[in-house]
C-alpha cells in the first residue's frame, strides 16, 4: 500500500508502523543506498509519471522490515514492507543492478549503480533476511 507521509500525523505513522515495525536508533545504519525508482504498481506509476524528474528512492531499515520512502513533487511518499510479507529479486548486471520487492499490495523495481551491489546485499540481508 502507497502511503502520503509528509505530514506528522501519528495515526497514520502508527498504522505504517503496524506494518513495518518501528525504526531502529539512527547509530544502528539503517539507511539504503540510493535507487532509482524504475517501475511499479499502476497505483505507484502513475504518481511518479507526475513529473519528469528522476525519481530517487531510499528505504529505511525497521524492526520488522523497511520504508521505501520517495518524492513526487513537495510530497513524500512510503511503502512499509514487513519482511514476512515480501519477496526480494536481487540481480546485477554490468550496467545496472535491480532490486524487485514484491508484495500482495505493492510490486516494485528499483535500479542501482553496479558499485553499490555489496551495500545493497548487505541492506537486503540485514531488512529482510536474504540477499
């Protein structure tokens, strides 16, 4: 499910939560490299077709999962993943690695630079438990 988090509202953030667990302290790293936002649910799509702009994505690193968090324009927006509840496709190729986060709600694919290939098995590993 595609959440609007720009605003501080703790009922929403509480129902996110529900999903992914709550962040882990800042000292535990629990931030991603940098990937583009290649692909999506029709629902993710057509927000990002919004505007022109490459769409950068990160996820957070959470107890029980993570947030892939991006912007469409002054907002923010999330899908909290909870590890029990996804599929992970990692692969890397010469030009471009790709990441493929699979749910029942949300399917997404992001691409990464083949230098952080170490960095994001690593974050894979340490949010859902494989590489």
């Amino acid at each position: 499910m595609l959440w609007n988090l720009t605003y501080a509202d703790p009922d929403r953030w509480a129902e996110v939560y529900a999903i992914s667990g709550k962040p882990l302290p800042w000292w535990k790293k629990s931030g991603s490299p940098r990937f583009r936002l290649r692909d999506g649910s029709a629902e993710l799509k057509a927000l990002v077709d919004e505007t022109a702009d490459v769409k950068w994505a990160n996820l957070q690193r959470t107890q029980s999962g993570a947030i892939l968090y991006f912007r469409v324009r002054l907002e923010v927006y999330g899908v909290p993943w909870n590890r029990g509840d996804i599929h992970v496709e990692l692969s890397a190729c010469d030009q471009d690695g790709t990441l493929h986060l699979r749910s029942k709600d949300q399917n997404v694919t992001l691409a990464f630079a083949p230098g952080q290939l170490k960095a994001v098995q690593a974050f894979v590993r340490d949010a859902f438990g494989s590489a």
